[in-house]
C-alpha cells in the first residue's frame, strides 16, 4: 500500500525560565531548553528531578508559575488543548489502556485532535490510522483486543496512538520501562527511524543512562528540578555528574566507535 | 482474523478487513435492535387479558396515521385499552428503559466503572425523598396519576445529584472520578436516612412510597409520556453527540487532555445529560433497578465494546427490554400486578454478579 504518512516540517521546542510548583512545592526552577527541529534530546535525572515535569509543561499539561513555552513560532499558553495537541504528541510513562478496545479503534483515538469535536473521523483520518498501523506493523493485529497483545506490541500500539496524532513533536516518558532489553532497543530504533522519516521532534526522559546516550544528540541532566548539566553525552555523563545527582558509583566506558557507555559498578567487589 | 492483502488494496485506501475498520454503527446492527424492539412493541400492545387481535391493532395503528382511514373492528372499549391502556403504557416502559441504558452506559465509560448504574449520583435517593416528602406532606396532591409525586422524585433527584457533583469537585483534586463516587454514597446514605426518619414518623404513607420505590407502570398515561419526553429526548442527543468522546475518556484523564480534550468538561455534560434523563425517567417509573447494567452489559457482549455502538444499541435494547419486563410484570401473576422493580432486579441481581467477576478479567 503506498499510503504516505504526513510528513510535519521538524518545530523547535524552547523552554525559556519555566518554573513549576505543586501545592507550593516546587517541582522545576527556572529551567531553559532549547530543542533543534528534528533534535533528539534526552532527560536524565534521579526519580523526582522533575524530568516527567518538564515534558508535562511542553504539552501544555501543567500550568507554569513563571516562564513561557514556545513550539516554532506558538507559545503553547495560546495554542489551547486541542492546537497543542495537533502539535504535540505523547507516549506515556504508564499508558492507562482500555484493555477490550481494538488496536484498530485505540490507534483511531489518536486522530481526536483532528476530528471535530463532537464528529466522527472522516477519510483522511482513517488513511493515517491505515498508514500508521502499516508502519508499525500491526496491520495483522488491528482487530485484536489490547489485553490479548504482547508487552512488545503493546508498546507499538502506544507509539502508534501518537504517531496517529501526526504531531510534529514527540515526547516519550520512560517510553521503555517496562520492557526487556531486546524491546528495549527495538522501541528506540523505530523511534529513531521515525524522527528521521518524519523529521520529528523528541524529547525523552530516560532511566537508562547507557540508552541515553547512544539514542540522543543532546542530555540534560535535571537535579532538584533544575538544569545541572546539558551538552553531548560524552560532557553529560560523567563518573562526577553521576555520583553527584544519582548518588550511584558508576564506570564510563567508551567503545570503539566513540560511544559512551555508563556501567553501574559497586563501591567494593565483594569479598571472595 | 481475517489476513490483510495489503497488495491488493488501493493506494491510500483501506483495506477491506474486518480488522482494520473501526467500531462504528453498521445498518444489520441497527436494523437488528429495531426488529427486536418492533418485536417487543407489538407483545406489549397484544399480550394482557383482553384479546385484541394483530389485524385489529394493526388496523387502528394504521388509521391514526396521516391520510389513511382505515376501519379496524375494535370495539370503543377495546379501542381504549388499546389506546389508553398499553400504548402509554409500553411508550413509557420503552422511554424510561432507554434512558436508564443509556444513562448506566454513559456513567460506566465516564466512571471507568462496569459496575457504575444510572442511581450512582443519588439520583435514586433523593428521588425517593423528594416522593416522600411529597407522600407526608401533600398527601391529597400526590394521589393522583400526575400528580405531584412525580415532579417532588424529579427535584429530589436533581438536588441529590447536584449536591454529590457539588460535594466530589471540593473532595477530590481536580475533580477526579473516584471522589464524586465517594459523594454519591455519602448523599445517597444521607437522603436515604432522612427518607426513613420521615417514613417511620408517617407510617400511613408507607404502602404508597414502597410501591414506588419498587417501581410501577401501572399509572402510564399519555400525560406522563409528554412530561417526561423533553427531558429523555435532550439526554439521549447530548449523549448521543458525545459517544465518540466517551471511548477518549476510556484512555484516562492525563492521556485524553494530551489528545486535546478536556475530560472535566466531557464528564460534566455526559453527568448532566445521563442525570436529567435518570431523575425524569424515575419521576415517573419509581426506581427500576439493574437496567443501566443489564442492558449495556449485554450490547458489549455482542456488539463491541466501543461507546460509539454502545450509548445507540442500548437505547434500542433497553427500550426493548424495560418493555418485557413490564409485559411479564403484568401478566406473571395476572390479575395482580408485580412491581416491575422486582422483576428486573430478579434478572438483574444474577447478572451483576456475573459482570462482577469477568469485569476483573476484562474491563480494568
């Protein structure tokens, strides 16, 4: 089938001085981020850094108590809920699925910021979804319920409700939590695959530091809801930055092809 | 499942198999709950004591449409408990079934619940206290068939349900889901307890409030048609128009704002829609338990579980079905009457328990 997937031109995502407080705890300090169209960066960070935070206040999600958020040349603040939505699009940390819908109708779910509000998804709705669900390869699944997928291909069902979206800008909470290694790394690689295709946008928060550093451009490691440290992986990871911010005793490794690898490794081995 | 050729289709189409298209009304589904409701239409305009006849009731069907005159041989007594007798009689049985499917159906995608019924806001409660103090107070007033028992269930309704809504929104952080159930068991218990005390105070009004509390159609007439079909009609549009959104609500609050939609607003109107709808229907019908469970239950079971199938068939079926109940509540133990009430909870009661213990495999 020669379904072409929109192709949305790459947007820029700047975070300019953003600070965020639940109930009068502050959960982001002034916080600066800047995203090249087509960029992947990469938020690193011990649990309640502020990582998924920071994602919640690109997509609009959380009200900011200073700062300002812009994709391309809109401030999300003027975008509403349904403008952000076409622009921005989510795969959760813990996706919350309704486990006797049909792939079909779940991946469908992700054309509502294009449907009319109370309408129905008309013919380019349903080429997209066709188009997304061909992509991702589960266009032999598309009748199933989601309780009855694998952990795998219900995480390509997530990926595909915001592909659907056709949103030009990506975020991914821990997009690869709960999978095993060998997802782990197929997850990413689509992931990566699409941006390039699509020239998307992503940002991701992630646990794995190893991941992280081969998958983005750019890290930014947040520490008590700021900024502690951002650049290439190689100047992000470090055995100082680490220790400092995760409390955790690690080796940096770097393979033949100037990759950096982070290897968790005990104070003292053992004794024997 | 069926494999898809994906060469053979045409570019940019989908294509043809049952998977890949989406839940939506097909006409074999719609034509199906029709028949079944024509069906149960034309029992409940034959079956009872008096044999009518099918070409006679037909026949006087027929004459009272635009431009057609036609003699339909029934007697002017037989013309009137046609008339007077069982056609309000099943209109209104179908009327308060299909709201109160609708409305359980509704509440269960907005509640993310399975167990969630039409009665879950304390539109039951306050309903019985609103008939009660109208029972105790008026008592002249609220012996007639329209008189103003109906209108005190309705404003009891409306005041229990709107003091849960007022009651979950300062409960819970934004408005979750969970605290406006809390308020409605705190309402429901607090109407329910003021409606004893003014029972055992009155005891003379007992037998009249039970038996509406067990639910009767009994009294139907054209006049409880016409009071209660405005409100029935704009319930059954605005849930209707929202039964796409429904299946969004079914990702969850923070999912379905990412999808640019505002879940606090959605359930808001889907609460007020279902809850009109409920308090009229009760007004007039008592409180028939299990429908709003029964029937939407029974639609996933063999339609989908898509709320854009769901919220129409069950409007359908629940019709259809409040329908038989009633034929069976009339007739089982003729020339006595069973309160209607207890039969559906006599179906009801088995096939709660049923969802109970596949909805931990299946719904959530």
């Amino acid at each position: 089938m020669n379904a072409v997937l929109e192709t949305p031109a790459g947007l820029a995502v700047r975070v300019r001085g953003v600070s965020v407080a639940y109930d009068g705890v502050p959960a982001l300090r002034s916080v600066d981020l800047t995203v090249a169209p087509g960029g992947w960066v990469c938020l690193l960070g011990a649990n309640g850094a502020g990582k998924t935070t920071l994602l919640h206040t690109i997509g609009g999600l959380v009200s900011l108590a200073e700062g300002d958020v812009s994709l391309g040349e809109s401030a999300v603040a003027s975008l509403g809920r349904r403008g952000v939505a076409r622009l921005v699009a989510r795969v959760p940390q813990r996706p919350d699925v309704p486990p006797a819908m049909t792939v079909v109708d779940y991946v469908l779910l992700g054309r509502t910021p294009h449907i009319p509000y109370l309408g129905v998804e008309g013919p380019s709705d349903l080429r997209a979804v066709a188009a997304v669900l061909e992509r991702l390869e589960l266009t032999e699944l598309a009748g199933r319920r989601l309780e009855t997928l694998s952990g795998g291909e219900l995480q390509r069902a997530v990926v595909a409700v915001a592909l659907a979206q056709e949103a030009p800008v990506l975020l991914l909470d821990e997009p690869t939590a709960a999978l095993d290694v060998g997802h782990q790394l197929q997850v990413l690689e689509l992931i990566d695959e699409l941006r390039r295709e699509r020239s998307l946008t992503v940002v991701s928060a992630m646990h794995d530091l190893a991941l992280a550093g081969q998958f983005a451009d750019e890290l930014v490691l947040l520490s008590d809801g700021r900024v502690a440290a951002a650049g290439s992986p190689r100047s992000v990871l470090t055995q100082d930055n680490i220790e400092r911010h995760y409390g955790a005793t690690v080796r940096i490794v770097e393979d033949g092809d100037g990759r950096v690898l982070v290897l968790p490794s005990r104070r003292r081995s053992s004794p024997r | 499942m069926a494999r898809t050729n994906l060469a053979e289709a045409p570019p940019g189409s989908l294509p043809k198999s049952a998977g890949l298209r989406p839940s939506r009304l097909r006409p074999g589904v719609v034509a199906a709950a029709v028949v079944v409701l024509l069906l149960a239409v034309a029992a409940g305009l034959l079956i009872g004591p008096v044999h009518l006849g099918p070409g006679r009731v037909l026949a006087s069907l027929a004459d009272r449409l635009p431009f057609v005159h036609l003699r339909s041989g029934l007697s002017p007594t037989d013309d009137a408990i046609l008339w007077e007798l069982r056609a309000p009689r099943v209109v209104l049985a179908g009327l308060v079934g299909a709201t109160l499917a609708m409305s359980g159906a509704s509440y269960q995608g907005v509640f993310r619940n399975p167990l969630a019924d039409p009665y879950l806001l304390g539109v039951a409660a306050g309903a019985g206290l609103g008939a009660t103090i109208a029972a105790v107070y008026l008592p002249a007033a609220a012996a007639g068939a329209v008189g103003i028992l109906p209108a005190a269930a309705f404003v009891g309704g409306l005041v229990a349900a709107m003091l849960t809504y007022v009651l979950g929104r300062s409960g819970g952080p934004a408005r979750s889901a969970g605290s406006l159930i809390l308020a409605g068991v705190a309402v429901a218990s607090l109407f329910t307890a003021a409606q004893t005390f003014l029972q055992q105070a009155h005891v003379q009004t007992l037998r009249q409030v039970y038996s509406w509390i067990l639910g009767t159609l009994g009294t139907a007439s054209w006049a409880q048609v016409r009071l209660i079909l405005p409100y029935v009609a704009v319930s059954a549009f605005a849930l209707l128009l929202h039964r796409r959104l429904l299946d969004v609500m079914g990702v969850g609050e923070e999912e379905a704002r990412a999808l640019g939609i505002n879940p606090a607003r959605v359930r808001a109107t889907i609460v007020v829609a279902a809850t009109l709808g409920t308090a009229a229907a009760v007004s007039v019908s008592g409180l028939i338990g299990f429908v709003g469970i029964i029937v939407p239950h029974t639609v996933r079971l063999i339609a989908g579980t898509s709320y854009r199938l769901i919220v129409p068939l069950s409007i359908l079926y629940g019709a259809a079905f409040l329908i038989l109940a009633d034929i069976v509540a009339r007739t089982a133990a003729a020339p006595e009457e069973i309160p209607i009430g207890v039969i559906t909870a006599l179906i009801g009661a088995p096939f709660f328990l049923v969802v109970l213990r596949s909805s931990s495999r299946s719904f959530r």
